[in-house]
C-alpha cells in the first residue's frame, strides 16, 4: 500500500504565479495537499512564457521553468475579469483549507476576492498574501522580482567581492520567500487543525531575506557597523576561498575552521613552507597571512582536479568541495546516489529531470505524483466533480471566455 | 496585559529539543519557537554553542552571552547545558526525548547512534517522537561524512556566480557566493516545514517518524529552476542578450532594475520624461529592446547616475517600474517601510541589553509574533527543565554540576 503524504486531505486554492508564490504552493503540494492553480490565458502566468536568465520560451505548455514550480498542481482556467468567473472561484474558496496569492495588493479585494470577502463565505480560511514589501505600510504598492527583493532586504549589499560592486541574487531569492510562505501556512494550518480557526497571513518578499541575514542586522544594532561584502574570505578562517584547478573554468573551494583540521591541510599538501612558517603558526596569524597562504593552496590545486582535491582532503578531514556550474552539478556523485534530480513525464515536452523533493520523510513521504499541469488540464475534475456543473453549463462558460 | 500578550501563538503547546550547533539547525529552533512552540535547546559544557563564539560583538569583544548571530537565532529558547559524553548525561537527554514532540540534530551521521540516540532507540521509548536530522549531505551517498562550511555549501549546490550567472563573472575572478550564512538559514527554514508536516503525518499515522534534511539539497531545491534547465542540457539556452537594466549604478550606491514587461518599460520610458530617443519602434517589446540593450542601456544608466537610490526607486515605483535600491542593512533598518510593519522589535537580554532584532516577515492575524524572551544564557533553564520537570533535586543539579554533566 502507498504510504499516506502528510498534508493529504488538504485542498489549497492557488492564485499565485510567477516564481515565489508557486514555490510556497509546489511545497504543499509535494507535500501531499490538493493544490488548484487558478490562471487564464487572458493573463498567463509570466513563467509559462519567459525567464530572465533563458529568455522567450516555446509555449505556455512548453515550458520547463513552469514545470518544475507547479508539480503535483491542478490548474483550472478562469477568467477573473468576468464576475461569473470570481463566483466560481469563490465557490472554490469555500471547498478549500487554504488560499494564496501573490498579487499587488489590493487586486485580490477588488476581484472581491479578498479575505474579507473569502471569512464571510469560509469563516476559518486560511488566506496567504505574497508581495514585494507586504501589505502594509506606505510603500504596499511597490512591485518587484527576486533581484529586487535581494536589493530591498540587505543581501545583495553584502555579496560580492570585497571592495567590488554589489552582485545581483537571482531566482533563488523568490524560492527562499516562497519556503517562508509555505512554514507560515504550515504554521497557520496548524493553528487551525488545533483551534478551528482560521487566519490572514502578510507576507513581505524583502523582510523575508532581511529574515535570512539577521546577524549582519545584529552587527549594526550593536555596534552601527555596516557588514561589507566579503567575497570567498571569512571573517576569522584561514584558508578559506575559492582556489583555481587544473582545467581553466574548474575550481574548488577549501575551508579550515580548527587546529586539527589544518594539520590534516597540512598532511596532504605535504608543503613545507605551511609547517615551517611562523606566519601560518596559528589560527590568527594564518588568517593575518592569508593572501600568501592562499597563493600556496593554489599553487596546488592548480595541479589537480576539483574531484581530486575534494577527495584527498576528505578523505583527510578537510572542508573541499567542487564549485560546480550548471551541468557538472547534474552529474554529481552525492546527486546520483541520493536520487535528488527525479524524471516527470511530461505530456507537452516528454520526460523532464526535476529536483524531488527536499525532505525525506520516514513513514509519510513527500513525492512528485505528475508534471506541472497544462493550461486548463483539470477544468472537468475542478468543474465538474468537485463543483458538480453539467459539460453543457461548461461549455457555455468555455464559449463566454468564463472558463479561458 | 494587552491584548496581544493574550493572543495565542501557532504552534502552542508543540515540545522540542533543540541539540544543534552555529546557524542551521538554531534558525529552526527558532523558527518554532518563535510562533509558540516551547524550545529546549541543548549545548555542551562549558562553551555551548560555537555561534556564542563568533560574532558580532558590541564594540568586538568577544562575550559568549553577546554574540549576536547566537542571540538572533537562538530567540523564545529555553537552554541547558548537557554533556552526552558522560553516561548520566546520556540517561538525561534520553529523559528529555521522552517528554518532548519533536527533536531536531545537526550531528555528523552516525554520532547520535553511538552515543544510543538514534531514532530505532529514541521512538522506542516515545513513538509519537519526530526526530529531524539536519547535515550537510543528509545521511546517506558518498558525501554524508564530508565535512562542509558554508562556503563549500554555497558553492557545491548551485548558488555560486559560477552556475549560472556566469555573466556577472569578472573574467578572471573567481567565482562568489551568497553573503553572510544565507546557505545556513535555508536549511534551517526547510527543515521547519519538514517538522510541522511531519506533524501532520502524526495526526494521520498516530506516530512520529525520521526527517532526513540536507542542506545540499535545500539549495538545490531553491536553484530547481536553473536545475532543471542543466539537468536536460538541451534547455541551457544562451540568451539572444542582455535585457536592459540590472545592477546600476546611481549618485550614492546601486539600484536593480528589472523589466520584462512592456507596460515596465513605458512606465520608466514616463519617468524619464518621455525622451526623444526612447520612442523608436523597436523598443516597445522585450524581445526587440533585448536586441537593442547596447543602445538602450547607456542612456538608461545615464538617467540612473543622477539621482540617488532612494530618490530614484520612489520616482521608478511611482511610475510602476520594478526598481529598488541595493541597501545595505543599515538602510534596511531605517526604511519606513518595515520600521512600520514593526518588522524590528526591542528585546532586553541581561548580559547584551535592550537591541534591535529582525522579527518575521509574515504577520499572523490571529497568532502575532511576540517576543516572549531573549535567548537563554548558558545554563539559565537547567534548574526550571531538570529540577521542575524532570524532578532532580537542587542537591542532585549541584552534583551533577560538580561532575561535569551540566
């Protein structure tokens, strides 16, 4: 017998789109809730046509990026910008445990979709709103993507190399406020299996990175300093950086945070000049010397392979690992062996290798159980089974660009 | 009182056992301690947690009860001290796992199990028991007893300017990662969601089970886009070219400028003061304005240089255009925006005084956020959790002490 997910039984209705807001709902839905996304063709969602880095993409049903954040999801087609359209979605609403949306605020509350309006059809929903810089407060209404919400919220002013410009933060930025969406809805749901009640969540996409760099806020709240940008160093471990190998775009990273870890360095390298300097004597004077330490850790590398190195100073106790770019990241060993890239058949574009997903858990799995849905896939399960309407009244709606 | 002293909080009533080291498996602790959840964080006599080591300190003397990063995510804790080396200390965290719901380790795989704490022997005296393991590699694959810093972690998992945004790359520069312990915090998040599904497999199942997390994966979860894109290398498209905007450089700091949208671009095309040379007909469309970015992007960085960040991102949003300034976290902390949020909160600690700590980025209708303690000093609750709950003496907690336990 198939084991139990752990959120089965729990149906969300998913008015996200784009990257962040489907990260926090592709997260419920590995996680085993019925999760309907809720888009039209009047207005596709952006990662069903472009991305920023890969540029304009085949078709709203051919597209990776929209794949890979909309596992396991549903998706019915309607056309909010017709009042027909928000009864129904509101007759979903009130079928749900939970609703989210990333929409510049205001727009869900005039589509009369707000929580307002959401309570008083479904008095316990559990409502998420995603946005820029939240709900509240005078800027609610400024918009952005992750590389802005990186900018707003402090770290892409701490990344980059020291004494270098800032380096702007990509996509990843919109998952991490995604998972932070995704713990707070958690949270909420549990609140509400405990007491029956239900609650609005405001979520800001800046504070949630600002969340995730709170010691470089401590450093300014104790001492007004401003944490700089770094680089490959740290502020007391030395090696500790980024060093060439023997193939031109190949490197590796080296980290040494104890005493022992830096005899067994030492052991490796097999190099005099690191035993028998005073200026690598010990932890403070390695770090006060690091630029010449560093040179003699590269001239190492430098004959090796990132494989090679991170196996000879593993195997001794050492912190080595590759820098890996996009492709040499898929043919991982750790990658291989932990079966992390999953392949999903997908009805539009064939098989596909996606990231499963990122918790394993024991008795109540989480899985990938279909490729991100194609426009309007489920419209007859939404429609039809779960809200009863008769394939004539669909029709109707699909002629009326209600359903579109 | 007032009012929001008696709200109740989301997780209430949730027990867990904290025994984990620096950023990760803390910001978990503090995750759920922070919505409500009783937190026992264990640390080992007599330094405790390593993050009580390293920085920030006020006026940079080291203090093991001001480090602030221990301080930040170690918030809403209980703490004790614990030394499972000793047989008796052994005895006593066995205790504690039977009272509590959830346990949450960064040990290096296969340290639990010497020690007898391993799930088969730990939900063997309490089936409702969810342990979470949180380690660099997970506990299983060629990798699982590497060692690995953030550094190495940030660069192994696909978020180094090497991965995919080569073209930020400075030819000759090595490759960068994220700032700070960005990596760390990520782990720390997704092992949180792991443990409240993990407890919603419990209502289902009637019993706990094993979370395996690995940070590794975390961040490959958070690259699953690019991810994919390499994993099926036909999709690793290079781009026809660079879109106009990105990082951009302005009178007293950087702004970010992204506008894929068309709308976006006659919203700054306004801002600029509808300029002669931006009405061409080639720049209405992404696509076409892709083609065009060496034209188009100097003009654009021209305007840009003569404002300043703040100047500019309030006339670029009032003008619908996505731009925002590149602050630093001084100027996070003195924006309006989450200064009225409340998004900074005054905590008092006895040894650090009363500062300023980011808060959570979500707020609760019904469950707010509160600040209901600092982080605990070494040792602060080992007469609360030892003597009040686990019934020892004080004679029995002075023993105890003298050999070394707590």
């Amino acid at each position: 017998m198939a084991k139990k997910a752990p959120l089965e039984g729990i149906r969300v209705l998913d008015f996200t789109w784009a990257w962040a807001g489907p990260q926090a709902s592709l997260i419920l839905a590995l996680l085993g809730a019925e999760v309907i996304k809720v888009e039209s063709r009047r207005r596709l969602d952006h990662s069903r046509l472009r991305s920023l880095v890969a540029g304009p993409l085949a078709g709203p049903d051919e597209s990776f990026i929209f794949n890979t954040l909309n596992l396991n999801k549903l998706s019915v087609t309607l056309n909010l910008s017709q009042p027909r359209a928000v009864e129904i979605a509101k007759a979903l609403a009130q079928i749900s445990d939970v609703v989210m949306e990333n929409m510049r605020p205001g727009v869900m509350d005039r589509l009369g979709l707000g929580y307002e309006a959401l309570r008083a059809l479904k008095p316990d929903i559990v409502m998420l709103s995603s946005s820029a810089v939240g709900g509240s407060g005078p800027e609610r209404l400024y918009t952005g993507y992750a590389p802005t919400f990186a900018a707003m919220g402090g770290l892409a002013y701490i990344t980059g190399r020291p004494g270098g410009r800032p380096a702007p933060l990509m996509g990843a930025i919109d998952l991490r406020v995604g998972s932070t969406g995704a713990f707070a809805v958690l949270a909420a749901l549990y609140y509400h299996q405990r007491t029956g009640k239900g609650q609005y969540i405001d979520l800001s996409s800046a504070e949630a990175v600002s969340a995730l760099m709170g010691d470089a806020f401590m450093d300014y709240t104790m001492n007004g300093r401003v944490q700089e940008r770094m680089g490959n160093l740290d502020q007391v471990m030395a090696p500790h950086g980024c060093y060439r190998c023997r193939a031109e775009s190949e490197w590796v990273t080296i980290a040494v945070g104890s005493e022992e870890e830096w005899q067994s360095l030492c052991r490796v390298l097999g190099d005099q000049r690191l035993t028998e300097d005073e200026r690598f004597a010990d932890g403070y004077s390695r770090r006060q010397n690091q630029d010449d330490l560093d040179e003699i850790v590269g001239e190492w590398t430098a004959g090796r392979s990132a494989q090679e190195v991170m196996q000879s100073l593993q195997s001794a106790g050492v912190a080595a690992m590759p820098v890996y770019d996009g492709p040499s990241l898929a043919q991982d060993a750790q990658v291989e062996a932990r079966g992390i890239l999953t392949e999903v058949e997908h009805p539009a574009m064939g098989k596909k290798r996606v990231v499963g997903p990122m918790w394993r858990l024991s008795k109540t799995p989480a899985a990938i159980r279909r490729h991100g849905p194609l426009i309007g896939e489920d419209n007859d399960y939404v429609l039809g089974q779960l809200l009863g309407m008769s394939q004539e009244e669909m029709a109707r709606l699909v002629d009326e660009q209600v359903i579109y | 009182m007032t009012r929001q002293e008696t709200t109740e909080r989301a997780l209430e009533g949730i027990r867990v056992l904290e025994y984990c080291d620096m950023v990760a498996g803390p910001y978990c602790g503090k995750l759920l301690a922070d919505l409500g959840a009783e937190v026992i964080k264990v640390e080992e006599p007599p330094a405790g947690d390593r993050a009580r080591r390293r920085g920030p300190f006020p006026n940079d003397i080291p203090h093991p009860e001001k480090s602030g990063l221990f301080l930040y995510v170690n918030t809403n804790k209980l703490g004790v001290t614990l030394n499972v080396r000793t047989a008796t200390g052994r005895q006593i965290f066995r205790r504690l796992a039977q009272e509590v719901d959830v346990l949450i380790e960064d040990r290096p795989p296969g340290q639990m199990k010497a020690w007898g704490f391993d799930y088969e022997e730990l939900s063997a005296l309490n089936r409702q028991l969810i342990m979470a393991s949180l380690t660099p590699f997970g506990q299983s694959g060629p990798y699982r007893d590497y060692r690995c810093y953030t550094l190495n972690l940030h660069h192994c998992s696909g978020h180094s300017t090497q991965f995919f945004i080569a073209k930020y790359l400075e030819p000759g520069h090595e490759p960068l990662p994220p700032g700070g312990y960005v990596g760390e915090y990520d782990g720390g998040l997704n092992t949180a969601i792991a443990i409240v599904a993990a407890l919603f497999g419990r209502i289902a199942i009637g019993e706990g089970q094993q979370i395996d997390i690995s940070k590794h994966e975390t961040l490959l979860g958070l690259e699953r886009v690019d991810v994919s894109r390499f994993a099926d290398s036909s999709g690793a498209s290079a781009r026809i070219g660079m879109p106009v905007g990105g990082l951009m450089e302005c009178k007293d700091g950087y702004v970010i400028l992204i506008m894929p949208q068309d709308h976006q671009w006659k919203g700054l095309v306004e801002a600029m003061g509808n300029p002669e040379w931006a009405q061409r007909e080639e720049y209405a469309t992404e696509l076409s304005r892709t083609q065009h970015t060496d034209e188009i992007q100097p003009r654009v960085a021209e305007w840009v240089s003569q404002f300043e960040k703040e100047e500019l991102y309030h006339l670029a949003q009032s003008h619908n255009v996505p731009l925002a300034p590149v602050r630093s976290p001084a100027d996070v902390f003195h924006w309006q925006q989450p200064q009225q949020r409340g998004f900074f909160a005054e905590i008092e600690h006895p040894q650090a005084g009363r500062l300023s700590y980011p808060t959570v980025s979500y707020k609760f209708s019904e469950t707010p956020w509160r600040a209901e303690r600092a982080a605990p000093l070494l040792g602060e609750h080992n007469e609360e959790v030892y003597c009040r709950r686990l019934s020892y003496s004080p004679q029995d907690l002075a023993r105890l002490a003298a050999a070394g336990i707590v």
